[in-house]
C-alpha cells in the first residue's frame, strides 16, 4: 500500500450548475497555500497580543520615564539647594574670619601703642644704662627668659584649620603682648622708686669736682638733700645684702633686687635693717644723716647693675615720667 503523504496530489470537483470542474491541488501549490495560512495565522496572533498587551507597555515605559524625569527634577532642586548652602556656609566662614581678623587688628593696634609707650616710658633707663656702657636689650632678655613665657595655646589641628594669615597674625600680636608683659615685670623689678618722699638733687651722677679734694672724679651715684632723720626707702623689693658702717659711706645699706640690679643708701644717721632682711619696694632703711666722708646731711644713692653704677635719676624720672611706667 502506497504512504499518504502530507501534501500529496489532489483532484478537486468544482460543480457550478451543469458544468462541472476539475481542480488540481499539486504539492507545491498546496506547502505554498499552507505557508500562507502559516504566515497569516502569525500575523493575526502578533497583532492581537500587541493589541491587548502592547498598551500596557507603552503606558508603563511612560510611567517609568515620567517617574525618572520627577526624579531628576528632585535631584536638580537638592543639587541646586546643597550648592545654596554650600555657598552659605562658605560666606559664614569667610565672614567669621573677616571679624576674627578685624578683632586681631584692633587688639594689634591697642597692643601695638601700649608696646609703644612702654618702650618710650624706659628710653630713660635705656639711655642711662647705655651712658653706663650696658644694654638695656640684654636686660630685657634677661627679663623675658626670668618670666619663663611659653607660646600662645594652638591645638595641633587648630593652625590646620586656621587661616594661614590669621595664625600668622596671632603669632604676631602674641610676640608683642608677651613683650608687653617683659616690660610689665621690668616695671616690677627695675628700682624705679623714689628713696625720699621730697627729691631734690644736690649733686649730679658722673663727673665732679670732689669736695673734699677739690679734683675731678667719679660720682657714682646721686646726692639728695633732706633734714637728718628724714626716712630712706628701699626703690623696688630685695633682699640687704650689706647693713653696717663702712669708712667713707658712713652708715650705709646695700639691697640686692632681681637680674643682678642693686642699690646703696649711704651716709644714714640710723640703719632700720640686718643683713638678710626681706624688703617690698618703700620698706624703709634707714634716716638721713651726715656720716662717713659727707660734708652735710644728704642721701647717697646708687643703682648698680651687674656691678657698673648707672645714673639713678634716670629712673627715678622714669617713675615720674613714664606714661605707662
Ligand atoms: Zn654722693
């Protein structure tokens, strides 16, 4: 028996009225017939799921850039409001160091005058010292290492985070404050008082006719004159180094102050203090009298640092004068 194939020949009878027709389906025409139907029943499946789901599609994808394009807009207004703040905080930050620094000026200028007059207020000293051949630099060393100043208080992040002209700055204003303080203890510990309540000099520092000889020499102090018995007072707080009667000062007291400083009270008609005694600036001494090699009742005094005489009017003035002395 012969196989039946899927597309085999086939003989179709048309009969229209009388006539009747023989149609003949060969293999060919039939697998192009059925492509067709193939091709068409796709197209018809495509279409109607595009119909009923395609929509959808459409409308989710637009949703989705709807949303994306909302979140977009979100993220631009944020961007654009952290900028705003940014640039808040920015002018905050500038403006809080433009009134850091306009404080920094105005303590700068108000320590620069104080570091002015104080430095005007000891040109006397200054002078006298040099007069003497002594620094008054080396002095004020001395006074500045006695104090044992440290540096301004900056945290170890804090010049990181500070700016680099403000903190230079600071270390500037720091420097003359400090100095100010120098000047501060200077005034302390210098003998800047006065040794009588009324001065009134009779004979000058430095060269001079010697009384009693009548040649010239070495006067290495001051001579103050004032009734016997008037009250001598120690010019700045120190210990007595010396209290006896000593050939030509007569009865006479040496007190000894800070950064090797000393001062002598001579030709006392009474001593008030031992050896060893603890004085504060105007502690008195002793009283005016006439003994040792005087020729009437007076003070002799004088100031010695490191030894070498200066001229003790220079700061006795220096108290009277000194703006900020
Ligand atoms: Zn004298």
């Amino acid at each position: 028996m012969k196989s039946r194939k899927a597309f085999e020949r086939k003989e179709i009878l048309v009969k229209k009225g009388a006539v009747v027709r023989q149609l003949t389906l060969t293999s060919p025409v039939q697998i192009l017939l059925f492509t067709l139907f193939l091709a068409f029943l796709f197209w018809t499946v495509q279409t109607s799921a595009l119909y009923f789901f395609g929509n959808d599609l459409v409308t989710q994808r637009d949703k989705r850039i709807a949303e994306l394009s909302l979140q977009n807009e979100v993220l631009t207004q944020e961007l654009a409001a952290y900028r705003a703040r940014a640039r808040g905080a920015e002018a905050l930050a500038q403006s809080i160091q433009e009134t850091h620094k306009e404080i920094l000026n105005k303590v700068d200028e108000l320590v620069s005058e104080e570091l002015k007059n104080a430095e005007d207020g000891f040109e006397r000293v200054s002078k006298s010292m040099k007069q003497s051949g002594l620094s008054f630099d080396k002095l004020f060393q001395k006074a500045h290492q006695n104090q044992g100043v440290g540096g301004p208080f900056i945290p170890d992040n804090g010049a990181e985070l500070m700016d680099e002209v403000l903190a230079d700055r600071i270390g500037t204003v720091y420097q003359k404050l400090s100095k100010l303080e120098t000047f501060s203890y200077l005034k302390e510990q210098l003998p800047l008082g006065e040794p009588l309540k009324n001065i009134r000099v009779t004979a000058a520092f430095g060269r001079r006719q010697d009384p009693f000889t009548g040649k010239m020499a070495r006067h290495e102090g001051i001579d103050l004159g004032a009734p016997e018995g008037t009250p001598v007072y120690v010019t700045s707080a120190g210990r007595v180094t010396r209290a006896f009667t000593n050939g030509a000062y007569g009865k006479f007291v040496e007190v000894e102050h800070e950064m090797g400083i000393m001062t002598r009270y001579a030709h006392l008609s009474q001593i008030l203090v031992k050896k060893g005694d603890l004085l504060q600036i105007g502690d008195s001494v002793g009283l005016v009298g006439n003994t040792g090699r005087s020729t009437g009742d007076h003070l002799h005094y004088e100031i010695l640092i490191n030894k070498t005489p200066v001229n003790p009017y220079r700061f006795i003035q220096t108290k009277r004068e000194g703006k900020n002395v």
